[in-house]
C-alpha cells in the first residue's frame, strides 16, 4: 500500500493557551513517535495546501467563515468563540492548512497518486457544525472533505467513520438528510457534546456507549452494527476522523481502548474500502490528548493503514 501522511508546520501555530489540551505539543508527540517506529521511507510525506474558501464553504456557511477569519486577534491575544474554542492570530491559516490537507488527501486519493491517507492537522474538525464552531475545531475538516468527493469528484456515495470518544455533532449535523452520506460511529454518552442519540438507520450508525467501555464493547458493535451497514451502503471512499481520546490514558474521556483496538478498526474499515472503493481512505487525525497515548495509537493507524502490522 501507498500511504501518505499530511501535515504542515502552520498547524501547530494554532494556540489557545497554556492551560489548553488542544495544544501543538499533540502534532510533536505524533511525529515524535512516527520517527520512533522507523516509518521513514515506508509512508510518503505531503506538505498540505491552504484550502481556498470554496472548500470551506461546501459545508459551511459564509457567517461560520467570517466568523474565524475576521475575528483574529493581535499577537499575544485570545479571541473566545466560546468556553473552550478560541482564536489566535494563525487560527484562521492552521485551519485552512488543516481542511486543506484533507482536501489535498482526497484529491490524490481519489487519482490514484496514493491508495490513502492521514492527515497530522489541527484544530480538528468534527464538532464544527454547517454554521458554527465548537469545541475545539473550527471547520470540519473530514466534512469537507467528503463534500470534495461528491460534489467536485462526482462521487455518489461515501462513508464517514469516527471513533473519537466524543459524539461527531458537527459532522452528523453536515449529512443528516443527504442519502450520499453514511456516518458509522461510537461515542461515548452521556458525554460532550450531550447531544441525544440519533435513530439507528442505513446512514446513520451512530452507537452511544457507556463510560468505562473498552475493546470488548467497541468490537462487538462494529462487527454487530458497523459492517453490516457498510457492506449493504457499499461506499467508494470511506473518510475516518481518527479521534485517539478513548484510549485508556486519556482522562479527556472515560474509555478503555488500547493502540491494538485502535489497528483492528483501521483494518476492518480498511477491509470495507478494498472491497467497494478501491482501497481509498482518507483519515483526519481529531482528538487525542494524553501525549504518549496519542503518538502510540496514530502509529498503530497509520501502520494498519499501510499494511505494515
């Protein structure tokens, strides 16, 4: 397999302060720990683009835009959009590199450059609703992409993925009444962002489960719940937000995952996408806080994604 990984160094510009757990230490944890494992030379490495504003705007809307663009405050300064979710002044171009590797990501995917994809970006992304940010992200950067796919690439039906602890609102939100969509996911509940879980339906299979769950629960539903919805919707590309905050290390949530649970998903996922969408995946790195937990997991990803375990 050819994979790549996506970065830029203008995402870890992006700061909201010292007490903040979205922090830029999260991207050198990862590359700390992808220099560890010795992936040089077997993943190739991109420099994301800047996204235009077009791409931003297939899923959001012009206020969202503005909001993050024209709120940027003098060095030194914070600009809340709210409790948890502020702006410096490099937020707007650490966003756009990140909805831009993932825009790059599905463009090179989709051609054949590389079979899939990470992308090492932040702020994440899958909280950020059509017309709001929240939560740490301010675009949606998977959502965004999946909107690359169908409406630039002429895609007619793509998958979302997401197995960050905490619900994808956003991204539910995005594609809750587009056929072209199906969102699998589990989350724990009740939990941030206490939005009530959605009816289990063809596209939408959005799993809460209890504080406490690990491996054992997660697999089960995905075997139980995830597969057979996405072998019967038959996708032909599959997006992940590869959120790493269920892990057992992570006190941002209240799961048990280890990095093993972590390379089994990636492989069933990578399993659906070999069968129905010729191997491509695009995955966009979300949460994930707990610094040597994040860098062990992404790297059991990113090996699951290369067929490298």
């Amino acid at each position: 397999m050819s994979t790549a990984i996506y970065s830029h160094p203008d995402c870890a510009l992006h700061q909201m302060g010292s007490w903040h757990p979205e922090a830029p230490e999260r991207l050198r944890a990862i590359e700390d720990q992808l220099i560890l494992a010795r992936l040089e030379g077997l993943v190739e490495r991109v420099s994301a683009p800047l996204a235009d504003e077009a791409d931003i705007l297939r899923n959001h809307t012009q206020g969202a835009l503005d909001l993050v663009r024209d709120n940027l405050p003098q060095a030194g300064e914070l600009y809340p959009l709210d409790g948890d979710t502020l702006l410096c002044k490099d937020s707007y171009r650490a966003a756009l590199r990140a909805a831009g590797a993932a825009v790059a990501a599905t463009d090179a995917v989709i051609a054949g450059t590389v079979d899939n994809a990470f992308c090492a970006v932040r702020p994440p992304g899958h909280h950020a609703r059509p017309a709001e940010p929240m939560g740490f992200c301010l675009f949606n950067n998977v959502a965004i992409a999946a909107r690359r796919a169908l409406d630039v690439h002429g895609l007619e039906r793509v998958a979302i993925v997401d197995f960050d602890v905490h619900h994808g609102n956003g991204t539910a939100e995005s594609f809750k009444d587009d056929p072209r969509v199906l969102m699998a996911s589990f989350f724990q509940h009740p939990f941030y962002p206490y939005t009530e879980p959605e009816p289990i339906t063809p596209t939408c299979v959005n799993v809460p489960v209890p504080a406490y769950s690990g491996g054992d629960v997660v697999r089960k539903l995905v075997v139980e719940q995830w597969l057979p919805a996405l072998h019967a919707f038959r996708p032909q590309m599959i997006f992940i937000s590869a959120g790493f905050d269920a892990h057992k290390e992570d006190d941002m949530g209240g799961m048990a995952l280890v990095e093993a649970d972590y390379a089994w998903i990636t492989h069933q996922v990578a399993d659906i996408a070999r069968r129905y969408a010729g191997g491509r995946i695009v995955s966009c790195l979300e949460g994930g806080y707990a610094l040597s937990a994040l860098g062990r997991s992404v790297v059991a990803h990113v090996k699951a994604l290369a067929e490298l375990d």
